[in-house]
C-alpha cells in the first residue's frame, strides 16, 4: 500500500513536471507525458530504496516554505555583489565562505531540507548525518531558510 | 523594440557582461559563482524575450534552463568540494 502511494505520489509530481516543461497541452501529450511519467516513478521509488533515503519529519515545513523565495532573491543579490566585487576587486574569497555544520531543529527531515538549502544560490548541502548538515556555503551570513530550518530566531 | 526587449538587452548585456570575465579568468569557486548567476540571468533573459515577441512557447527553453542550470551548479560544486579539507 505504501509503495502504491509513493508510486503514484511520483508519477504526479514527474507528469506535472512534464506538463509544465510543455507549451500546449493535447490529450496525446498528456498520453505520453504520463507513460514516462510511469517509468520514472518506478525508477524513483527503486533509486530512493537503494539509497535507504526517508523523508524524515515534516517540522518547521511551512516557516521554510516561506523562508524558501525571501532567501532565494537575497542570496542571488549576494552572489551578483560577489560576482561584481571579484571583477574590479582582489581576487580572494569572501570572508566566512566554506563549509559549515547546521544542526536541524529536532523532528525536521534531512532529506527535504538539504534539497531546500541547495536549491538557494548561497548553500549547498553535502552531507547528512543525524540531523546535522554539512553545508557549503556562499559566505558567512545565515539565511531565514537556514534560521527556519535550525528553528533559530526569525 | 518594446519594453520587454529592451530589458532582456539591457540584462543581458549588464547580467551576462560582468558574469563572462570573471567565468573565465577567476578562481574555480568564482567561476562556479559566476556560472551560478549567469544561469539564473540567461533564465530572465530568455524569459522578458519570450514574452517582447509574444511567442508563449519560447518561455520552455526559460523555464527548461530554470531547472537544469542550478542542477549543473550543483555537479561543478561537488567537484570542488575535494579542494577544501572539510
């Protein structure tokens, strides 16, 4: 039944993927979108197994969620100064820059909030392990996703 | 020449121009920043240029680059991670 449902939870989210990826939508589109979209669920569900991955608890979902897009237009502001500064400045990297370990706030997944944070220009996630992340981050200021993700102060 | 061109020529040539240099003559970590913010500037290019010639369809090449462009971030990252000693 489990498996039904994560199935099927993937064959949507990969045919409206497909749906959005397309300019007009006719039911043969929709015929074949959803064929692949099958295919990819399997192989979704086959690849998360292996990986032994789980989504992990849902806490402090909807503060991230709103954290998510005030983070992405302020780390794309910062990565554009830094871009700039490099072209007329001294070459060297931007103080605080490198890896760092975020502790999760207790009960949020690992899984969904390292594909968060690396969906932001200022971090990527390169490890998990019992709730802390190994980061790699743009500088050394912290984001509101990262702030709503440890349950630090808003 | 309408408005929407005019901004996609304007992003282009101030988004793009500054990311170009430093993309190819920086450090490997400011390469992969300035590729970082090329992607996102060529996704809005191509987006205020769909919508100045009224083509609906050209925005999927935008939205396309939308997805696939941090996901490539995201491999040179990895690739530099065994630079620094963690």
């Amino acid at each position: 039944m489990r498996t039904a449902v994560e199935l099927l939870l993937w064959w949507g989210l990969l045919l409206l993927l497909s749906m959005v990826l397309i300019s007009s939508v006719s039911v043969l589109e929709v015929a074949v979108g959803g064929g692949i979209a099958a295919i990819g669920a399997l192989g979704a569900v086959a690849a998360r197994r292996a990986s032994g991955a789980a989504l992990g608890g849902a806490a402090g979902w909807a503060r991230a969620l709103w954290a998510f897009p005030v983070t992405l237009l302020a780390d794309t502001g910062r990565l554009a100064v830094l871009v700039l500064r490099t072209l007329r400045g001294p070459r060297r990297p931007p103080e605080g820059g490198g890896f760092r370990t975020v502790r999760l706030a207790p009960g949020t997944g690992a899984a969904w909030a390292g594909a968060l944070l690396s969906a932001t220009p200022g971090g990527y996630v390169v490890e998990a392990r019992d709730g802390v992340l190994t980061v790699h981050t743009l500088d050394g200021s912290v984001p509101a996703l990262q702030r709503a993700l440890t349950g630090g102060p808003r | 020449m309408n408005a929407w061109l005019l901004a996609a020529a304007v992003l282009a040539v101030g988004g793009l121009g500054p990311c170009l240099p430093v993309g190819l003559r920086g450090s490997p970590e400011q390469r992969v920043a300035a590729l970082d913010l090329a992607g996102t500037i060529a996704s809005a290019v191509l987006l205020l240029l769909a919508q100045g010639f009224s083509r609906t369809s050209y925005t999927d090449l935008a939205v396309d680059l939308a997805v696939l462009a941090p996901a490539g971030t995201l491999v040179f990252t990895r690739l530099l991670a065994g630079r620094e000693p963690r």
